[in-house]
DNA sequence: TCATTCCTTTGGTACGACCAAACTATGGGG
DNA sequence: CCCCATAGTTTGGTCGTACCAAAGGAATGA
C-alpha cells in the first residue's frame, strides 16, 4: 500500500500537489503571487496540462490557492478562514436536514457560554475596554436595525478574541456565515433589538463583576431566546 | 455580484455540482451505490468528461461522493463525519505552522470543558452508567498501554456524546485524529496511566456530585498535564 | 463448484485544438 | 507628459480523441 491515498480520483496528480505544496511553503511561489501559467507548469513538471488542473483544482480547495474563476490562481497561505470556507459547502448540505440548524446552532451556545466564562475569569483591560466601546456602539445602534445587525455581530465577536485563539475569530465567522440565513430573513423590530441590548449588558455586567456563572446565564438566556425568536419565524425550523 | 463562487476553477463545472448533489440529495442516486460511469455522465448533461471529472472530484471533496484512486465513485450522503474529513488538507497545514497544534488543543480544552460542566449539570443516568463502565474498563486497562489509549479516547468521546449533538462527536473525531500525531508518538509510561486514570476518575466524580466547577477543574487539569507531557516529549512544539 | 483466463468496461493521462476573457503593448488625443 | 481607447497576445476553460492499465465480469476448464 503506496500511500494514504487523500485525494479525489488519480494519483499522478497527486504527487504533483505534493510538489507544489512544498515550494508553496517553502516560499519558492510567494503569498500574493499568481502561479506561473498552466503551460508553464506542466513542462516544469512533465505532465500533461490535465494533471496540472486537477491539482490546481485540488490545492485551491485546500486554501492553497483563490482561485478565482478566470484568472490566475494566487498563492495563498491558507489561515484559519480557509478551513472554514473548505466547509462551507458540505456545512450547507447538512443544514439542510432536519435538525442541522438547530445542532449547530447549539454548539454555537455551547462553545460561547464557554467564552464568557473564561472572559469573565481572564479578560485583560483592554478586552473589557473593547467590549464596553462595543456595547455603546450597539446601544447607539438601536433605531438603526442594519446597524444593531453589524454592532450586535462585533459584541460576540469580541468574545472569541479574548483568549487570543485565532481559531475562535475563524469559528465566530462561521457561525455568522452559516446561521445568517436564519437570521438575517428574520423582522428586524426595534422591540427585540432594545432586548438584545439589555442581553448584552447582563453579558458585560457578569464579566465586569468576574461572575463566570452569571455571564453564562445571561448568554444562555440571550442566545436562546434568538433561537426562540428564529423558531416563531420559521415555525417548524428544526 | 453573481455568485459566491465556491468553486475552484471554472463555471461549467460548478453547474454540473449543483445539478448532480442535487439528484444525490434528491436519493435519484442511491446512498451506497456507484455514480454512473463518466462517459454517460457527459452524456446525459451534455457536456465534455473533463468537466465531468472535475464536477465529481468537487464533489467527492465535498463529501458527497467517496472516490478511491480506480474505483467508480459511491455515492454518499454527507455525516457530520464528511465536515471533519473535508477539513483535513486544510488544517494538516495549519498544524505544520507554529502554534497551530497548540491553537487546536486549546479549542479542544474549551470545549471540553463546556462539556463536562453540562454533563455534570444534565448527565442522564444512563449518561452515567456509561461512564462509569468506560472508566472501568480504563482503569482495567491501565496496563495495556495501547488498550488504555482506546479506552482514554472513548471515555472523553462520551463526554461528546452526552449533549445527543451529533456535531461532537464528529469533533471529538477530528480532535483525536488531528492530534493524534502528537498523542500516539509520546512514551505510553505505565505512570501516567495511573495519572491520567486518576484524573477520569476525580471528573467522573465531579460529574457525579453535579458539580460542574470541580467536574471542569479536574478536566482542565487533566488536558493541560496531557498538553504539558507532550511539550515534554517533542520540546520545543509550540 | 471453484479457480483461471480472457474480454469488456471504465478511470487516469496525454495531446491538440479552439474560444473567450484577461492581460499587455501600442498609439492617439488631451 | 499623462490618460485612455484599441489591437494583439497570453492564458484559463472546454472539447474531442486516443491510449493505457486496472477493475469487473464472462467464459472456460479443472
């Protein structure tokens, strides 16, 4: 047994990817770069212009490469955001069964009352400065339903860069990204949008007062009650 | 502004994809069974076999398709399991960069830890009876190195499997398949068999006495003395 | 009935061609 | 001298054909 054998279909292809790869990280083809022409690359590599775009085709989708879709593709160091975006179309697959919003959407609670517990135990000065200028922003926001979207976004943002983790900035997007369908079809009501806030304040409040268990209840009760009001939207959205 | 242009390299193919998830989805392709052989493919939507091979290699990517190397292509139904694999390439080489395994296992303490801190507050009995019987079967194991790191990974996999999401348990997968580079190469020490037994037991216990702060003291512990073994063992890997 | 062998199917790769969009160089007008 | 329209070139996207080798199945013989 040669090899683990990742990739779709061939295999000729794949030693290819293997190559470029490297010189990818190796620097050899900067970030920010166009790689050279097809037909360049596959007399660099003796083989056939085919075997050339299927490992294009292949290293774009594992973020090596934007490949946009008439253009040359730029090399790209993949970040975080790439693993997100390698998802995003299986993730829209599974949201569309039964129950798929809905498991995520949990997660999301789970994963962010675990946020504001640890931002109420370890949140640096300028992590509280910064939410606090968030909050205000959102405040300010109220009458404008677009603008309380954006500013209610950047408050939960906040709490994924608290712990310095650029995985979490990485995951908050794709929350955003994957639940916005839901979210961002649902009425916009000056009503909620002042709820929201006062949400956000009880977050604050247990953080500013280190109290782990009050800042989870109060992001549990505001994340659920968004579940609860995207539920009387939709109705039967499991 | 078209499309988000998820794609990787042209258009034809992309409404191919669509066209084809959209039958596989549709069950007109049968979980399980073979896709049709190419030639036919590029017969029925009218177009050439180079973009129906790139439409199937996007979509085995996707997780729809299961393409190995000579095989015709098995149509699959995309899991929560397909997200993990899907994200493979991408965070191979994220984990290559430096602090990227570390990023990784800090989302994993994170997480955890909202875990057990739930299992502690909503574990059912039969939740509990399972974990009981998986720390037994631990602590018997406590000899076997290789049988204990399988019974170390199905005890922390239930704690995944308690909030009845199927998105953990697909994220447990990917934790230990992710980290298990690290993991599988480090010395199975009788020692810190014991330890690590020791440590199930005092988040069993947690759980057991529905205290959640103990039951999340004692994983963090836990997970932070693994984290700390395997910097012992590779030095430098941050 | 089972194992071997031969033939057909089918995926992997190569080569060549063409088109249209993107890029580049060129030249004219401000 | 700079900016912009234009022509020519490059280059990605698609098609068709051809060939090979491996997989799958059918026919054959033990």
């Amino acid at each position: 047994m040669p090899e683990t054998s990742e990739n779709g279909t061939g295999r000729a292809a794949d030693s290819v990817v293997r190559r470029l790869s490297a010189k990818i990280q190796a620097g050899e083809y900067s970030d920010g770069t166009p790689l050279p022409p097809e037909r360049l690359l596959m007399e660099e590599f003796g083989i056939s212009r085919t075997v050339v775009r299927e490992a294009v085709q292949a290293l774009s989708k594992q973020g090596l490469l934007e490949a946009r879709p008439r253009h040359r593709p730029i090399v790209r160091k993949p970040g975080y955001d790439a693993a997100i975006s390698a998802l995003e179309t299986v993730v829209s697959h599974l949201l569309k069964n039964a129950g798929g919003v809905k498991n995520l959407f949990d997660t999301r609670i789970l994963v962010e009352s675990a946020l504001v517990r640890q931002a109420a135990q370890q949140a640096q000065r300028d992590d509280i400065a910064a939410l606090k200028a968030a909050l205000e922003a959102n405040e300010a926001a109220i009458d404008d339903s677009d603008e309380f979207y954006r500013t209610d976004r950047a408050f939960h943002a906040l709490l994924y860069e608290i712990p310095r983790n650029p995985v979490l900035p990485a995951l908050h997007k794709a929350y955003v990204t994957w639940l916005a369908p839901q979210w961002s079809r649902m009425p916009r009501l000056h009503e909620r949008n002042k709820a929201n806030h006062g949400a956000h304040v009880q977050i604050l409040d247990g953080i500013l007062m280190r109290d782990p268990d009050a800042a989870e209840e109060a992001l549990r009760r505001h994340l659920e009650q968004a579940w609860t009001q995207v539920c009387e939207t939709f109705g039967e959205d499991l």
